[in-house]
C-alpha cells in the first residue's frame, strides 16, 4: 500500500516528531493491520440502518432559563464566597 506509506511520512511531517525507519515500518504494519481489520465493516451496508446517538432511550430535559430580579445584598448572602465586590469560587488548578 504504497499510499499509506504516503500519507504516514506525511503525517509526521505535519504533526513534527521524529521517527525512526524502523519506527515507521512498525507503524506502517499497524496501521496496515488496523485496515484490514477495519475493511469488512466499511464493506457493510448501513443505508437502511438507523443512526445511534445515544446508548439508551433517555433524553436531556432543558429548562427555560427564568430572568429575576433580585437585590445585590441577597445575591451576596446567598454566595458560599463573596468579596470584594467578586463571587470567589474553588481553584481548579494548583
């Protein structure tokens, strides 16, 4: 398959990392493999199929986002966090 031979120099050119030769062989089985593998269910025929989007029946129920006025001072009280004029809220990051 001289094309995937191709198209793998082309990827590492394009993604930048170094690859031995042998390296490149070994990549260049695998990914024979995996298409060989791959190719009898690109053979199948879905047209008649129906698309999954999901793993069950169950869907997402969005609520209407509801605009109310409140007081400043309330909206502060209600903060687990507030100071200096910011709602502090847990560091993710260290």
């Amino acid at each position: 398959m001289a094309d995937l031979q191709l198209e793998l120099e082309k990827a590492i050119r394009v993604i930048k990392i170094e690859v031995s030769s042998s390296e490149q062989e070994e990549l260049h089985k695998e990914l024979n493999n995996f298409l060989l593998w791959l190719e009898p269910m690109l053979d199948l025929d879905t047209k008649d199929t129906a698309q999954v989007l999901f793993r069950h029946d169950a869907f997402n129920v969005w609520r209407k986002d509801r605009v109310k006025q409140g007081e400043l001072a309330e909206l502060q009280e209600a903060a687990p966090n507030f100071a200096g004029g910011f709602y502090l809220v847990p560091r993710i990051f260290e």
